[in-house]
C-alpha cells in the first residue's frame, strides 16, 4: 500500500518525543546494516560466478567515466534520501541504489583484489571506524551540522567539475584528491547523522539509510583508491 506522509507527520522526529525518536533511529541504522549486507552479497555473488572479471575487462581503460558516474550517482542518491515521501518508492530508490552501487564497485574491487591484496579488508576496517567515530561524535554532541549543507554542495559541484575537467583534458586525479573526497565524505556523514538526529520526519527511515549509506559507500570508495595507490 502506497503510504504518504500528512503534514502534522511530517515535523522533523526530533520534535515528536523521545520514544519515536529512538525507534526511528533504531529503524535508520538497522536499514543501513541491511543495506551493507545486501551489497557485501551482491559483490561476493558477482566475483563467484565470474561477472566480475567481466565487468572489469568492459571498464578497463576507463576509470575516470566509472568514477565520476560513481560520484553523480551518489550525489543524486542523497538528494532522492530526503526528498521522497512515499515508503515505497523510498525502498525503490534504495535497492536501485545499493544495486547500482555494487555493479559501480565491481571494477575498483576487482583490480584492489589484483594489484593490493588485503586492501579491501583494510579499507573496511578504516571507513566503519571512522563512521563509528563521525557518528560517536554527531550523537555525543547533538550539534544540527545543517549548517554543512551549503559547503558540501559547493564542493560536490567542484569535484564533479575537476572529474569532467579530467576526463576531458586527460590528467589524472591523484591521491590527494582522494584524501579530500575521504575528508567530503566524512562531512556527509556528519551531515547526515546530524539530519537523522534533527530533520528527517518519523517515517522517512528508509530514505535516511539510504543518504547514509551513500556516505558511507563514498567514504570506502576513496579510502580503498588510497589503498590501491599506496601499493603502486
């Protein structure tokens, strides 16, 4: 059934009462797992059956379209996380995602898995520690990191900016454009702890996981492109 949200529904959950908050923090962070499951599921499903050698061989020579389409992709992702209001296309939007998401790893993946063994695992160890320290921090200080939005924004335009810029002048983003995507990133998630805690109204949890996860998938993406480099 097609559920909409009716004005009074619609005031932010911090403004409802201290049990739905909780409860739709509970619901926000079990969805968020569940999502990173699905994607570990998805990656281990496509490197045993060997679509991932596959994909990687179709993208070979072509990183700069896979990373700059991973990066648009994320960006709209987090737009779509607060602006839909029916649960449904909530869900949609994040099994679109997360499948999306999978698929655009697979090549990074793959060649990390080549050329860097163990960086996969390390790169995970790194993200989930500094999401628990971004989260730790956004929960610990109750601070409304709102104020981040605008920045964010600006930068995201300029690194879509300096992605086409080099894919049309041919110079290469190197490792200190992937420590600042790593510092965006973490922004992201402060900012979108910070709206989970403060903004989102109380049934739109699964648009919540899903800007998060966006975050978090961002964040891994570039921690492990450091990984990579790092072993060259």
């Amino acid at each position: 059934m097609n559920q909409t949200y009716a004005p009074s529904i619609d005031r932010p959950v911090f403004e409802i009462g201290a049990d739905a908050r909780a409860t739709f923090i509970a619901r926000t962070y079990a969805h968020l797992f569940g999502a990173i499951g699905v994607f570990t599921a998805i990656e281990v499903m496509l490197f045993r059956l060997g679509f991932a050698e596959q994909i990687y061989q179709v993208v070979a020579g072509k990183p700069m379209i896979i990373f700059g389409a991973f990066f648009i992709v994320s960006w709209l992702a987090s737009s779509v996380a607060y602006q839909a209001k029916s649960l449904p296309l909530q869900y949609l939007a994040l099994g679109a995602f997360v499948t999306f998401e999978a698929i655009f790893f697979v090549p990074l993946l793959f060649l990390a898995n080549t050329v860097a063994p163990g960086a996969i695992a390390s790169a995970a160890v790194v993200t989930m520690g500094g999401f628990g320290i971004l989260t730790f921090i956004a929960f610990w200080t109750r601070k409304d990191f709102s104020f981040l939005g605008a920045l964010l924004r600006f930068v995201g335009f300029a690194a879509i900016g300096g992605i086409i810029a080099s894919l049309i002048f041919g110079f290469h983003l190197g490792t200190w454009f992937s420590v600042a995507m790593v510092a965006f990133a973490g922004g992201a998630i402060l900012f979108d702890t910070s709206n989970i805690l403060h903004r989102y109204p109380e049934d739109r949890y699964v648009g919540a996981a899903l800007g998060l996860f966006a975050s978090v998938a961002m964040m891994f993406w570039y921690v492990l492109r450091i990984f990579i480099a790092s072993r060259d």
